[in-house]
C-alpha cells in the first residue's frame, strides 16, 4: 500500500459515532447543481426496456477527471487487496483509464466475451428486474458519475461502480456463468421472501465478497473493487466464515460501508457456495433449508 491509499478518513464521511460511510454527509446529498445533472442522467432510465440501447451522455470534463482520479486510485488499491484472478480480469477487460465510456463502448466488447451487456438503470432497481435480467445476460447499470468533491467515495452506485466494478467480472467467462446462475434462480421465483434470499446471497459473494488467498484475504466483489475506502480498510473489517444461514440473516447497508463481509476458502469456493444454494433454487428452499422469513430476517438499511 503506498501512502496515497492509506489516508481513507480524509476521503470519506465520518459520523459522529465514528462510522465510515454515512450517506446524510456526502456533499453529493447537498448540492443542488450535482443533484440536478444526477436526476436528468438518471430520467434517461424512465420506461427504459431491458436490452434496449442506453441512450449517449455529453460528459463534461470534470465528469471525465472524476472517472480519471478513481480509475487510477482504485487500481492502485487493488494490487495488494484483490484476488489475482480479478486483477487479470481487470487488466484485460475494455474499460478506458482516460474517460466515463457510454455503456455500449465497453458493452459491446462484454458480449464478445463473455455474452452480457449493459442495460440502463436510473438508481436501484426492484430485485425481480434486476436479478432477472442476468440470466439473459443484463446487466443494469446508471450512468451519472459521482460527486467531484469526494471521488473516492459515493454512498450509491455509480458509473464507476457498474462499469468498472461490475464490467470486470463480466470480462470473464468464469464470472459471467455465476451471474447467469443468478439470474437462473431469480427466473424461477416470483416472492418477495425467495428474491430475498437470493439477493442476500448475491450481495455478499458478487458485491460484497472476500476470499482468502495465500492465507490473506482479498477482496473479489464488486462493490468493494470500486470502494477506494473499503479496500483500504479491508484488514480492519469484521470478516466472518462463510454460512449461508448466517449471510442471509445479516442486514446489510445499502448505502454505506459494509459492518461485516463473509470469507470463503478460495475463490473457486465461490462457484461452489453459489451453485450448491442456487442450482435448485425454488420457492421451497428456504422451508427446506429451514431459513428464517423475511420478516424474521435483518432489516436492509
């Protein structure tokens, strides 16, 4: 880690208790003029049909300098903080160091290789869609960018996030199989308890996940390949073993740095922790598995 990467506090909203990451203090929140671009960026998502094509953004260059300063912090974070196997994924996926891409300048490569494209969201999207949508090889992502004052920190995702963080899984094939697995399972499904289920499985394995590498624990997920502060802070947080019993009872921040993430024991672990959950997947899983309710489960916050 260079001293450029260790200074997280500097970058990101404290609250008073000492938290990390609350969202009421991100300038983004209050500041009427970047609220206004976010929502107009954001409108082009009304009545938008999954696969249509996103319509172009005239980035402005400060637009294009934010994408810049993250691209190139977020890298050197990386190095000593992500699995290998995503590393090459990155350094080989189309996503430009130099500018914001339109969702079809790195989209259209995805399909080449591995199948999936981007398909335009305005902010978050309900979990029948969004998880859906990956099985036939969707993936939603906004297009606004973050607030220029704090680069290296949003308390909602971003372009940054979907495109970088999201664009390099969805470079390679191995991936790419575990997000259609997703989709598959949501496919199936129509309740909000099993949707649930499968988004809290989600959330901490291809958002949020860690895995232990040469003893170590990396980071794979891909909230946290676009989360400057949380890779920066990734030997301080509460990691726990992976337990699907335990993962789909923890509440989770939407809007925040993560309390606790779940380990698994390599990254190939992953494939099968999903597949082992996923693969029959039905709206009997959670009886059979003897699984909380959704009213019984972790308040998302």
């Amino acid at each position: 880690m260079t001293s450029e990467t260790v200074d997280v506090r500097a970058r990101t909203p404290v609250a008073p208790d000492g938290r990390l990451g609350a969202a009421p203090l991100h300038p983004g929140l209050s500041d009427p003029a970047y609220v206004r671009r976010r929502d107009a960026i954001a409108a082009l998502a009304e009545g938008h049909e999954v696969g249509a094509p996103s319509p172009p953004v005239a980035y402005t260059e400060r637009e294009h300098e934010t994408w810049r300063q993250v691209h190139a912090a977020l890298t050197a974070a990386q190095q000593d903080t992500v699995c290998r196997a995503v590393l090459r994924a990155r350094d080989t996926a189309p996503i430009p160091a130099d500018h914001v891409p339109q969702h079809a300048e790195v989209g259209d490569r995805l399909h080449e290789l591995t199948g999936f494209r981007f398909t335009l969201a305005g902010g978050l999207v309900p979990d029948e869609r969004f998880l859906g949508s990956m099985a036939r090889g969707y993936f939603h992502a906004v297009q606004y960018v973050r607030h220029p004052a704090m680069p290296l920190y949003t308390p909602e995702p971003d372009v940054v996030h979907d495109v970088f963080g999201h664009g390099t899984h969805l470079s390679a094939p191995w991936f790419a199989d575990l997000y259609r697995l997703v989709g598959a399972a949501a496919s199936r499904v129509s309740s909000e308890d099993a949707l649930d289920l499968i988004s809290r499985v989600y959330w901490f394995t291809l958002e949020y996940g860690v895995a232990f590498e040469r003893r170590r624990v990396k980071a794979y997920g891909a909230a946290l390949l676009s989360s400057y502060g949380e890779l920066g802070q990734l030997h301080r947080a509460d990691i726990r073993p992976w337990a699907v019993e335990r993962v789909v009872n923890t509440p989770y921040v939407a809007a925040g740095y993560q309390p606790v993430l779940y380990a698994v024991r390599s990254l190939d672990h992953v494939a099968d922790v999903l597949h082992d959950f996923l693969d029959e997947f039905d709206e009997g899983t959670r009886d059979r598995l003897g699984l909380p309710t959704h009213d019984e489960r972790g308040a998302v916050t």
